[in-house]
C-alpha cells in the first residue's frame, strides 16, 4: 500500500517489534491503539523524513539510526510540517524556522521544552505501522451553528474554495453535505463563486452563498458581488480571516474585511467568540433575502471551530410577505391613466420576472404591447402575439416602433437605464417595489409603490372597458415580418472572414430548448443576442447593471446548480470566457452539462467599435486564443469548432444532446454583428 493511504486499522498481535515512547506522558498504550501500515521495512532512506496518513491523522515518519520514528506533523513553535523537513547530525529539523527535535521521540535538545507528540511504532515483517488513537466523535462548533442555521433558512448550495483560513468552516460544510443538507460546488476562482450566486439568486430570487479565505480570496469575490448588488440578486458571502490575535496587526492575508466589503454588503459582520453567532447567520440571510442584495459574514479563524451548544436560528416568523399592495390613491391615478390612452406600451424589466402571467393578462385586456428592457429579455415570449423583444441598445426595430407609436408607458419592475431608452417625455405609469426606484432618473407621472403582481392584478380588477384604446396586435406582428425579413437577409452576409452572428442566433434560436437557462456574457456577442435571438420561454441571466465581462461561464454554473433539470446555454466572446477559462474544469468535474456557445473574432470586438466611433485609432483590443473546441476536449468535455454556417445546426444539436460541458466555438467575424 501507498505510504499516504490509510490502510485498514489492524490491532497489534505483539509479536512485531513495539516501541512505545513514554517521555512525553501522552503516547497511550498500544492496546488502546488502532495501527495502519505507513510504509514497506525498506521504503524510507537513512537519515530521512516523510509525510506519511496514518488513517485520519498526518505524521512525520522518520529513519534515524536503522529506526523509525513517528512524530505530529506538526512543530510546536508555529505549527510548521515536521515532515516536509530535514534531519541534521542527528535532529530532525523544522523546515519553517530550524526547531530541532529528535526525531524518534520528538525531544527538544537540553534547554528546551516544547515537543512534537510522539506515537508509537511497530516494525513488522510486512512494514512499518504507527499506532493512533481514533478522534472521538465532532464536537458541535460555532461553524455547526452557522451551517445549520443557513440551511433552515433555504441556503442550499455553496459555491467556494477552501483554503487555510477557513477551514474549521469548510469542514462544517463537508458534514452538513455528508447529512444531505447543501451542496458545495469547489471553483477555481473566488470571483466565479460570486458570479455563479449571483446568477443563482438572479434566477430562483433565493440566495446561494460563495465561500473564501481571508484577504485575496475575499476580495477576489468583489466583482461577482457588486454585480450581485447592482441587479438586485440575493447572495450571502462568508469570508474565512486570520486568527483574532493577529488581526490588524499586519499578520499575513491580515485585511480590514468588513470595510473592504462595506459599499457592496448591505449587511456585514463579523462573527467573534462571544457573538450570538445563530442570530447574525440569520440576520445574513434575512438581509440578502429583504433587501435582495449582498450580506456578509467575516469568521476568524479560531473562531469557527469553537465548541457551541447554541441551537440554529431559523426563519419562521422572521420575514414577512414581499406582496405588497399599492397605496389606493397611486392607483387610482394610474386606472385614470391607463383608461385615457389609445396606445399604451408595457415595458417590463427584471423585476416584473415572476410576475408574468399578471402582466400579460393585463397587456391581454388593453390589446398593449410588452417590450422588456435587455435584462428581462424572454420574460414573454417573442411568439406571443403582444412580445415585441428588448428595447434599447441591444433591442429590436418592433420594439423601438411601438415605444415611438405610445401616448402611454406602463413601466413594471423597470430601472429606466440609459441603455433601454424608455422615453422620459411621454406619460409614465412606474411600478416597483423599492421607492427608491420610483422616477430614479426623472419624474414620472404616477408613480406606484407597491408589487408589481398585486398592483397590476389591482389595475386589471378596476379598469373599465377602454373603447378607445387601439388593439395593436396587428401593428406588431406587420413590425415582425419586416423585422424577420431583414433578419434573414443579414444571416446570409459572409465577408469570408467567419460567420455572423445574425446565422448563430439564428441557429440557436431554432435549436434551444424552450424551457432552458440562457446566460449571456458581456460584448458584440450580446447585442447580437439581443437583437437576433428570439425567446419562447427560455430564462436570460447577464450583468446587467455592473456589465461585468466574465460573467457568462460561471453564470452558467450558477444557474446549472438552481435548476439541473433545465438545459444551461452560455453564451460568450473570446474575452470574456477568456477571464474564466479554468472553470470549464469545474463544469466536468461535477458533471454539468453546459452547452457553451462561444463567439471567437480573436478581438475585444465592441472596444474596436467603441474605439472606431470616437474616431480613435483601434489599439490593443486583439486576442491571441488558443483553439478553444481542443481546450474543452483537453478538459474532458466536447468541443466542436465551426468555420462555416452550414455547420451550426449540427454542431450546436450534437453539443445540446451531449451529457458532458460542450463548447461550440464559432469562428465569427468582428463587422458582422
């Protein structure tokens, strides 16, 4: 057997040489013992030291003078590993700051108290065996309380990377996913943890939490989370720190955490010994999930493996309902409103997102257009005959026409960003939630405080029949034929320099399963999609607020884990799955079968816009890629690279048929967006 792999615990015979040392008063008695097998008679050298698993425990197995040692894998001094050091004219050496110990007992030399534990050893005929006490059995901890406490209140996946300063807490984890409480999903940066919640809570409007240590790793979470706050996503983030005793001392990773997190948490404390640790997980979650933002836990070190008898704190009677009905006056105004107008238009953003069939039995009684801004994209499908795609930049001419045609707009979970072009000279009817969102960037004519589900329900229940008002389903669907029309022409243009986005889209519009995730990355590729790809009842994740490029892989993730049993499209540039390359190994690590459609023009191709548009010369926006297809395969994924149009639809068929993450790279061209 490996020297590092446990073997299975055999009680001694006492026929085997036994050496127990005694010295220390802490070796136990070799009955009280159970032995694993660390090594063959032969296998250590002369005048060496290895790290060797002696079942659950880490031990320095040392050969000093034709005997084995076997010693805590651990220096007293600072917790250095004894078995990553040396052994020097007689004393094992410790590799952080030259403690000398003998490396049989662990002795220190003479003048010197502290010691390494010593266990004994046992040279038998068939190797060398160590003998060990098994740990008793976990002792509740504060880490324990946490856990426990974010599980009874909906916390079911985690997203993070365990590492030395939060470890007590990791393996709180560990045991609460052993007992099939959460799942942690183990990323290969901390700034995909916070984008995969991100996109978690974006989707199921519950919050799943991302996991670092202290310092880098927090603050590597920053980007994900501010996106997070940016667009209103619940997302609990738990930050292992340096211990107590060092804290603010400028001790390694030592950061001011809470301040570094203070603009983007909404909430953020930090758990010391003496907390009511329970209480403060609760309030963490209740925070994200009332103010639909980002909370914050700090955990010191010594902290999260504290022993505590504390009972979880859970959210019954805690957190009331979101339903909120709209001030009587408010909607009066806006019934008055709406009963004057002859071609009033819908615009629903994000937050209208579960909401929709309210929304579209009221565009359904007044005969109204509904246009979503570019974060709502899908929200109605662009087959219904009242869907007229995104408003906007990244919209559709159908859209754009009837907002120009409106003497109303209904706005419904709307932020009026600049880049929807909500036009602030017309009557406006705003609801949303938060009052802050309520003419945000201008007045409004009546703005509703209130749910956009109950309001709009109230709104549908006391209008009266409007005679007046102008069915427009005829107008839109005249402003999608000529819109499909164009549509068809561009997805022919072939400069011989790749294929246009007009074809993907196209092709992905055909082939994407009706009910699957879609989460979109930030570039000329989301334009195109915006405009191009037309939605039946497919769920559209993007940075919206932040426009964070980088985000569409671990989105991808994100929303694999909120819903496994929908197909997950992410759809990205070379730049931005550039930013996140490595987490396709997380997506065959764990098996999610992510169909990645990946728009390659080896450019930052809406910085050349960008940069051409404000008559500057185009400079530094070239990528240098590798072919992405044989990256997947290299990761133990599909990939498939296409050159051609004809190729989309079997690549991108073969790719959303595969139980594995596949990459359909499309080799496309910069100017055909």
């Amino acid at each position: 057997m490996s020297p590092t792999e446990p073997a299975e615990p055999t009680e001694s015979t006492g026929t085997a040489e036994s050496r127990v040392p005694r010295g220390d008063g802490l070796s136990p008695r070799p009955a009280d013992l159970s032995w694993f097998k660390v090594a063959e008679l032969d296998e250590l050298e002369e005048g060496r030291v290895r790290t060797v698993l002696a079942g659950p425990r880490t031990i320095a197995l040392t050969r000093c003078g034709g005997r084995h040692g076997a010693l805590e894998n651990r220096c007293p001094h600072q917790g250095g590993p004894l078995g990553e050091g040396s052994i020097e004219n007689g004393w094992l050496r410790c590799p952080w700051h030259g403690f000398d110990y003998d490396p049989l007992t662990g002795r220190p030399p003479e003048g010197f108290t502290d010691a390494p534990r010593a266990f004994p050893v046992q040279e038998r005929a068939d190797g060398v065996y160590v003998g060990i006490e098994l740990p008793a059995p976990h002792t509740r901890d504060i880490s324990d309380v946490i856990v426990e406490t974010l599980v009874a209140w909906g916390i079911t996946h985690v997203f993070g990377m365990v590492g030395h300063s939060n470890l007590g807490f990791a393996d709180a984890l560990r045991r609460a996913q052993e007992r099939g409480e959460l799942t942690y999903i183990g990323i290969r940066h901390e700034g995909a943890a916070a984008f995969a919640a991100s996109a978690y809570g974006k989707l199921t409007g519950r919050p799943a939490a991302c996991f670092a240590i202290a310092g880098p790793g927090s603050t590597n979470l920053l980007t994900g989370l501010y996106d997070a706050r940016a667009d209103r996503s619940p997302v609990l983030a738990i930050s292992g720190q340096v211990p107590s005793k060092v804290l603010g001392r400028g001790a390694f990773q030592d950061l001011n955490l809470a301040g570094a997190f203070a603009d983007v948490a909404t909430y953020s404390q930090t758990v010391l010994a003496g907390s009511d640790h329970a209480e403060l997980a609760a309030l963490a979650v209740k925070h994200a999930l009332v103010e639909r933002g980002v909370a914050h836990l700090v955990l010191p070190d010594e902290v999260q493996v504290q022993r505590s008898a504390q009972a979880p704190s859970t959210p019954e009677g805690r957190v009331g309902s979101h339903a909120i009905a709209p001030p009587q006056a408010a909607l009066e105004r806006a019934i008055q409103e709406i009963a004057l107008a002859r071609r009033p238009v819908i615009v629903v953003g994000h937050g209208a997102r579960f909401d929709m069939p309210e929304v579209i039995a009221l565009a359904e009684r007044l005969g109204a257009p509904v246009l979503t801004t570019f974060k709502a994209k899908g929200q109605i499908s662009d087959h219904h005959p009242l869907g007229c795609g995104v408003l906007g930049r990244s919209g559709t001419p159908v859209a754009s026409w009837l907002m120009n045609e409106a003497d109303l707009i209904i706005a419904l979970g709307a932020s009026f960003s600049n880049h929807t072009g909500i036009a602030p000279y017309k009557p406006i009817v705003q609801v949303d939630f938060d009052p802050m969102a309520l003419g945000r960037f201008h007045p409004v004519t009546v703005p509703v405080l209130g749910d956009v589900g109950v309001t709009v329900r109230a709104l549908a229940a006391a209008l009266p029949t409007c005679p007046d008002a102008v069915d427009q389903r005829e107008d839109i669907a005249t402003r999608w034929r000529l819109w499909r029309e164009e549509k068809a022409r561009r997805l022919l243009d072939d400069r011989g320099h790749g294929v246009s986005a007009a074809a993907v889209f196209a092709s992905l519009s055909r082939l994407a399963p009706a009910d699957a995730v879609v989460t979109v990355d930030v570039g000329n590729h989301a334009y195109s999609f915006g405009r191009y790809f037309e939605c039946d009842r497919q769920s559209v994740l993007m940075s919206g607020y932040l426009g964070s490029i980088g985000f569409g892989f671990p989105a991808a993730m994100g929303a694999w884990a909120a819903a496994p049993d929908r197909r997950v499209i992410a759809v990205t540039g070379d730049g931005g799955f550039g930013q996140y390359l490595a987490e396709f190994t997380t997506a065959v690590r764990y098996g999610m079968p992510i169909t990645h459609v990946l728009l390659n023009n080896a450019e930052l191709g809406k910085i050349s816009k960008e940069q051409r548009a404000a008559d500057l010369a185009v400079w530094q926006t070239s990528l240098h890629n590798p072919n992405f297809a044989a990256y997947a395969e290299l990761c133990g994924g599909l990939g498939i690279r296409v050159q051609a149009r004809e190729e989309l639809d079997a690549a991108i068929s073969r790719a959303l048929a595969a139980e594995t993450p596949a990459i359909v790279e499309v080799i496309s061209d910069v100017e055909l967006v």
